[in-house]
C-alpha cells in the first residue's frame, strides 16, 4: 500500500520527503523493522521511540512517523503528527483494510469479570452457530488456533492483524476484553462495537491512571465506540453513574440483582456444586445455572445473557451453553489432587476480587480458610493495605508472598500488604512463592481450604526485568507430590 493512501485522512503536523513510497508492515518497536516498513516511533513512559528512529532507518524503514520533528533531507519520507498513538492505530487499521469493521464484534470491560464474561460470550456465540474470534487476558482464538495472550489488549497493529487473521479464517465475530490502558493508548480506536460490557469498577491501576474517576473517564471512552448495545451492571455505583449519563449513543441494557435492573437476577444460590438463578428480561424468563460457583459469575452470566439476548440469540441456546461451559483458566480454578486437598487458584488481584473469592470460599469451607497471595510490584501501592485488609477479615490465615515483584524490593512489598492486617496478625511472610504455598499445604486438612490468589492462569514471575517459568497450579501439584 502507498504511504500516501495511507495518510489519507490523518492529521498531520508536517510531511517532508516522498510520500508515494510502498509500505509492507506497519511496526512500533524498531528491532522489528524490515525493508519497506513503516515506523511509528511512540512516546512511552520509560522511552521516547524517537530515539530509534536512525536505527529503524538502517533496518531499512520505509518512512517514520513521531511526534518529534525529524527530517533527513532529500525524499526519505517523515511524518510529524500531534499523537503518535492515534496515529498508528488509524494507519494500523488502514493498512488492514478494517477488518472489525466485518466482524461483529463485542468488548467487555471493566476492573473484574471481563475474562469469564467473554469466555461465557464465546461458548454462547459457538452454542449459536457462530464463529467468534477470542482476544483477552488469558488466550487469542483466531479460528482453530489458539495463542498465548502477551497483553490483555494487543497494540493497534498488532490487534488489526489479528482482526483480518479472524476475517480470513472464517470468523464472523469477534469477543475481546478492553483494557484501561488500551483505551488511553488508543489501541482500539477507529474500531466500533456491536455491543459492549461494563461490568464494574473498583481500585486499580492508579499507577497509570492516577485516580479512580480518571480510571472510570478512561473505561467510559469504549461506549462512545458502540453501535447498538451498551450492556451495564447497575449494581455498581460507577455503572449507573454510566448509565445515567448523557454521551451514551448506544441501546442501554441494564443488567443486576437490584430492583430496576432490565436484565435482573432473582433467587440467586450458590454453593459447592455450582450457582443458579432465575433472570427476568425483555426477551423473555429463564433459570441458569452454572457449574462455576459465587455470585460474582452469577453477575458475570448476567451480562453475557443480556448481551446475546441484545444480539438476538435465543435465551434456551444462551442457558444451554452457561449450565456446560466449563471453568475459565485461572478463575477460582480446582486444582485436583490425590492428597485429598481442597485447592483453588485465582487471578483475584485487586481488593474487589479478593473479596468476591474470598467471601465465596468461605460459604463452602466448614473449616479453615487460608490463602497465599501477593502484589505486584510497580503498580498501584494504595490497594495493598486493601488487599491485606480483605484477607484478614476473611481468611483464617494468610501467607503473603511475591506475585511478580519486578523492580521493587520484595519486602517492601510485603510490608504494604501487611499494613491491612491488625494486631491480631493472623498471617506470615513467605518471599518465595513455592515455599509460600507449599506452607499453605500443610495448614489446611480435610475440611479446609486453600486459595492461592493473584496469578490465576499466569506461567511466569518477573523479577528485575528478567522472567522465570512458574505456574500456581504446577507448584501446588508439585508441593503435594513431594510429600508423598
């Protein structure tokens, strides 16, 4: 495709050098940049892309586009734009011709519920006749094949490529979480949705973001980006705040337990055997029931019933798929054992979610309850001591241990998380993940229960920029094997 097709319908600050050069790849990290390439050079947190401009060029770049002024003199194409992000996001979904745009496509965001709400979506969608794609925290579908996730949301180009992939293969839908930063980044931009989930918002990511009505701010950016359906838990105080608003172009669907909830829960039971209700909508009655316990999936099989009810998909197919659909990876997840252990594995890293976990296990364990969970370092500090607090209101016991410390002091962490817990002090520190969980092992009997939260599906820990292979599940499997 020519550059200048390309910028047609860019705003640009200045254009110097030959814009009717052919470009074969759009990238944004100049170690993968080939000849004819284009290279958007982006101004990050720790880096200035602009940086690696002459580097991108000797790769053999075609053009460079940033929001740096930079010209090389004679008909070397450069490309000066106010936001770097937007940019390659509108080149990226240019240069693929729009794929979502033949898609149907659904986001879900939200702080907790977005991965379970659109595994529930898929199954739903597969249990219809549909072919959806996947994109999220856990796992990328793209027809049969299925990737590793490197990010909850792909970068622009990277997410195009992946919609045109779906086009190819088959696909006529595709289900994708939305994260906070991706739409800061402008990941998702150009891309306009079918229908998009609001599941909740509680504390995170203030890092990034820096307060929590900012954080709303940014999650309210994807509903400006929706065709017909915006889907909304009017249980949460930040949902009806969304609801209520008046920048809302799509059909409005409200989904809760409370009175006034269009999409409404009733009768709701759950316990070690799974989670059931009855749901009252427009489209009709029904009684789900899933085999994933706590009312959290109960809200999370709300929006996922109001949102293919939305989309015209019959509600006997929806409750067919929910009562089969199996455990999402990482989510409140059993892990069998021959020991006789009752073990589970969460992704629960926020205050909100440890809660919901927490506060589920506790109404099937007749014994103890103790969990082993950590904080991530370089990220939002103020929910450590929320975190801690949680687990001392509702565990027996606790083990706090690393999570993915990256560039911070471990026990520094540590002593974040422990300053939630009072004089009781009905906890230990353990660094060492394994040794932490092998310890939870050998708290807990028959009747007890082990969680080991914070990394769920996760298979690695990141210690001062370098990674190392670790799997909760392996390690609780391995604990138990040793003691044999």
């Amino acid at each position: 495709m020519k550059l200048n097709e390309l910028l047609d319908g860019i705003e640009t600050v200045e254009i110097t050098g030959d814009t009717a050069c052919e470009i074969t790849g759009i990238v944004y990290d100049s170690r993968r940049v080939e000849s004819g390439t284009l290279f958007v050079a982006l101004h990050g947190e720790k880096a200035d892309g602009a940086a690696y401009i002459e580097e991108a060029i000797q790769r053999g770049a075609a053009a460079v586009v940033s929001q740096t002024p930079c010209a090389f003199g004679g008909s070397f194409p450069c490309i000066h734009v106010a936001d770097a992000r937007l940019a390659l996001a509108q080149l990226a979904g240019s240069f693929y011709g729009h794929p979502a745009a033949r898609l149907c496509m659904i986001g879900i965001t939200g702080t907790n519920g977005k991965t379970t709400v659109s595994f529930m979506l898929r199954e739903i969608f597969k249990a219809a006749g549909r072919r959806p794609g996947l994109l999220g925290t856990v796992r990328y579908e793209i027809g049969d094949r299925v990737l590793p996730a490197s990010r909850t949301t792909p970068e622009a180009p990277d997410l195009q490529a992946m919609f045109a992939q779906m086009d190819r293969a088959g696909c006529d839908s595709a289900v994708m979480e939305v994260s906070s930063h991706a739409l800061a980044q402008h990941r998702v931009e150009g891309i306009f949705y079918d229908a998009a989930v609001f599941t909740n918002l509680t504390q995170d990511h203030l890092d990034y973001h820096g307060t929590l009505e900012e954080y709303f701010n940014v999650k309210s950016r994807l509903f400006n980006q929706v065709r017909r359906f915006a889907v909304i838990n009017c249980d949460d105080l930040w949902g009806r705040r969304l609801l209520s608003g008046k920048k809302l172009l799509a059909g409005r669907i409200s989904y809760g337990f409370e009175e006034g909830a269009e999409v409404r829960g009733l009768n709701a039971v759950t316990d070690a055997a799974g989670s059931r209700m009855c749901v009252k909508s427009p489209w009709g009655d029904a009684e789900v029931s899933l085999q994933l316990i706590g009312r959290f999936n109960l809200y999370n099989a709300l929006a996922a019933f109001a949102t293919a009810a939305a989309l015209g998909i019959p509600a006997e197919i929806t409750v067919k798929a929910l009562a089969e659909m199996p455990c999402v990876p990482g989510r409140l997840e059993a892990v069998p054992n021959t020991k006789g252990k009752r073990v589970f594995v969460d992704y629960a890293h926020t205050d909100d979610a440890l809660l919901n976990v927490l506060g589920t296990l506790r109404e099937i364990t007749a014994g103890r309850l103790v969990v082993v969970f950590g904080c991530g370092g370089n990220r939002d500090k103020g929910k450590r001591p929320l975190m801690g607090k949680v687990a001392a209101k509702l565990a027996d016991y606790s083990i706090i241990t690393n999570d993915n410390p990256r560039n911070e002091i471990p026990e520094d962490i540590a002593a974040g998380i422990a300053a939630g817990f009072d004089s009781g002090r009905k906890y230990e520190i353990v660094l060492d993940r394994k040794a932490a969980i092998a310890r939870g092992l050998e708290l807990i009997g028959k009747k007890d229960v082990l969680l080991v939260a914070g990394k769920g599906h996760e298979t690695c820990q990141e210690f001062n920029g370098a990674i190392f292979p670790f799997d909760d599940r392996e390690a609780v499997r391995e604990a138990l094997e040793w003691k044999k």
